[in-house]
C-alpha cells in the first residue's frame, strides 16, 4: 500500500520545516496514540513519556524516513516498539536484580567466561541474508493480505472478514468463533479454508520478488496482520459509525470490530473521536449561549 496524496504532501510540508504541518500532525494523532499506549502502560505518566518519545523519534528521523504506509501505521509502528522496549527494560531490570541477589555465584561460572562467544553458530553474512529474505517474504504476505481483505471489504463480504479476523488475527479456535458469530461450526471451518486459500493465492501471484518460495504460519500471519492493521476501519468509517450513519452491514462490521474482537487500535481511535465530538458539542453550546446573550450585556 502507497502513501496518500494527503500523508505525502503532510510529510513533505514537515520536512520543509513547515511548524503548522508538525502541529496538524500532532494534534492528528496524539489523543488516539495515547489512548491505545494506556491499555498497555495503565500509568498515564508513562503513557505520556512514551507517546511524547515516539514523536521525537518520529521527527529526528523524518528526513530519512522511507514511509511506504500511511503516517499513522508509521506512527503506530513505532509506538508499538516503544511500549515493548519499555515493558521489556522494565522486565529485565526486575530479573537484573533478581540474578544479583540469587545467581551472582563464581562457581556457577564456566571455567572460560567467554567461552559461549565462541561457539559455532551461523555467520553474520548468513544471518544478514536470512533476516533479508524473511523481510522479502514478510512484505509479500502482507501485500498479498491486503489484497485479500480489500476484496472482501469491497465485495461486502463482511462476515467472511469477521471469521477471518477472529480465526487468524485472534486466533481463536473455529469452535469458539462459531460461538461468537452464532453460526455453524462447519461454516467457519469452510470460510476459514476459502480465506486460506485465497491468501496463498495471492502470495504465490505477487510481484514483489520473483524466484522466492514464500511458506507462512499463521503465528506469522497473525503478527503482519497487527502490525499492518488490514482490517481496521478508516478513521472516517469511525467517525460514520459514531454519526450511525453507515449502512446497517458496515455497521454491524465496525460495531463487531470494536467490542467483540475488541480492536485496541480502533478503540482508542473511536474513544478520542468521542471526546472530540463532545468538546465540539460543549463548544458549540457555548458560542450559541454567547451569540444569544451578549447583546443583554450593554442593558446590564
């Protein structure tokens, strides 16, 4: 998926050195990157730290950036990062602790302290070419998702979306997502399948690479998936869908999408588009209190 017109222009401007465009940019973003960072990180302080380092981050290295998605999967990219780093720091500075009280013991030390250095292992010319091919492979599935998504979104088929994302984004057992849709097991199992089928279709039909066989798990399809978020609604759909104004099968899809599969993007996403619609509420009551009272003030 290319960058928009939109997103391309917003980042040249930014690059320009252009404060409006960074300042549109922030505003954009930064109630719904927090409010996803706090049902991860519960400390709003944290919370706070981590949404402002993923900005800079993003503005340190915005001359550099090669942006092929949208701004937003960018920036969600790497807030995504930045909370795992700090749950992860936080974790290991806790087992750091624990080592040094229980485990800092000489005899349980090898008689050549480095001697697990120089172990046999792959090169780093071998690793270098695998971390490379698996990128390859990563990118094609992905492209090969979102075509496959795309074409049940644009054909309207949207319960095959549902079973999709509950069997492979949630992967949840075709059991427990009959039970959640209130349809036939069977019917799950055979949706699952055609969906299956259709993704390594397109896998095998991309233009990507050439010459490269390209086998996946669904751990691994479940992981591009997130990270690319195929599935989530756009923010304009969101905002429809707090307007109640889609049809009732878009509908019916966005509502599923946000309370029983539960996405934490879209949720935070949906939760600041409901402050934002009530602050514009609270602003327009005002003013119209103001227009209809403010020629009083001169008989006072």
């Amino acid at each position: 998926m290319s960058i928009g017109e939109t997103d391309r222009s917003l980042l040249e401007a930014i690059r320009r050195g252009d404060a409006e465009a960074w300042t549109r940019l922030v505003e954009e973003y930064q109630g719904r990157m927090l409010r996803f960072t706090l049902t991860r990180v519960p400390q709003s302080a944290d919370a706070e730290d981590i949404v402002q380092d993923t900005f800079t981050s993003f503005i340190k290295a915005v001359h550099s950036l090669r942006i092929e998605t949208s701004i937003e999967t960018y920036l969600f990219g790497i807030l995504h990062n930045a909370i795992v780093n700090r749950l992860r720091t936080r974790w290991a500075r806790t087992v750091c602790l624990i080592q040094d009280v229980y485990c800092n013991n000489e005899n349980d030390l090898p008689a050549d302290a480095l001697a697990h250095v120089a172990s046999a292992g792959p090169s780093v010319s071998w690793c270098v070419s695998h971390e490379e091919q698996h990128q390859l492979q990563r990118q094609v599935l992905a492209e090969a998702l979102q075509r496959f998504v795309r074409d049940l979104q644009d054909s309207g088929r949207l319960r095959d979306l549902k079973i999709a994302e509950l069997v492979f984004y949630c992967q949840l057992a075709g059991k427990e997502a009959a039970r959640l849709l209130d349809m036939d097991e069977g019917l799950v199992r055979v949706v699952k399948h055609r969906c299956l089928k259709s993704i390594r279709q397109a896998v095998a039909a991309s233009e990507t690479i050439q010459d490269l066989s390209v086998s996946f798990s669904e751990d691994v399809l479940t992981e591009v998936w997130e990270s690319e978020r195929l599935s989530c609604p756009k923010r304009s759909t969101l905002g429809a869908f707090l307007l109640e104004s889609l049809s009732p099968e878009w509908f019916d899809y966005v509502d599923f999408h946000l309370t029983t599969m539960g996405c934490h993007f879209c949720r935070a996403s949906f939760k600041d588009l409901q402050e934002q619609r009530t602050n514009e509420q609270h602003t327009q009551f005002r003013d119209r209190v103001l227009n209809s009272t403010i020629g009083f003030l001169s008989d006072v």
